[in-house]
C-alpha cells in the first residue's frame, strides 16, 4: 500500500514553467514505477510521463517530450515533474500514480496499469 500527494500546482502564464512534487508513503518506493498523468473535465486521463524504479529509464507522451522533466529522489520517496515552456493546452488536473509491475517492466504508460493514485494538482496556463 502506498499513498501519494501531490504539491506545486498553480496558475502560470505561457512560457512559464512550475514543478510538480509526489511524495509517497511506504518504505518500498523504489518497488515503483512512477508516473505523471493529466485529465481534463470530460476527457479521459493522458500519459504525460513515467520514471523506472531507480530513475534511469524515462518515458514521455509526445506533446510534452522537449519540455517536461520526470525525476526521482528515492532518498526522499518522492518524483518531480519540472514542466517548462508552458502552453494554453497544459492545462489540467495532475495526478501522480505508481504501479508494481514485474520486474522485467521497466516503465508503464497506460493509466489502468497503475496501482494507486493521488488526490491531483491544479495547473492552469494562461495566455
């Protein structure tokens, strides 16, 4: 079992840039692979990016690859999502989630493979 929360949601202007924290419950955080995903009212969750357990394999959606940053300090059981270059579209909840998948996966994109979720942060981007 594990709890996440998420902090660093806010209000920033285009160009802008906000960094996203997860901190996690649990003295197993390295058991996860940790992920970033974002929803619109009325649209469904979308892969924004994902972290291998120890940190080294990183996976993005396309629309923020070149912008955002995934990162993890296991140290502290918590991941990071610099996002920079804010655009309009950005806007939306962001949830952290994490999933236990065998050990031979090392990163998981598909929101109905992740185990538990945060409550969500607010961005809003305006132009």
């Amino acid at each position: 079992q594990v709890q996440l929360v998420e902090s660093g949601g806010g209000l920033v202007q285009a160009g802008g840039s906000l960094r996203l924290s997860c901190a996690a419950s649990g003295r197993t955080f390295t058991s996860y692979v940790m992920g970033w995903f974002r929803q619109v009212t009325g649209k469904e969750r979308e892969f924004v990016a994902a972290i291998s357990r120890i940190g080294g394999i990183t996976s993005y959606s396309d629309s923020v690859k070149g912008r955002f940053a995934i990162s993890r300090d296991n140290a502290k059981n918590t991941v990071y999502l610099q996002m920079n270059s804010l655009k309009p579209e950005d806007t939306a909840a962001y949830y952290c989630a994490a999933d236990k998948p065998p050990v031979t996966v090392q990163v998981t994109t598909t929101a109905g493979e992740y185990d538990y979720w945060g409550q969500g942060t607010q961005v809003t981007v305006s132009s």
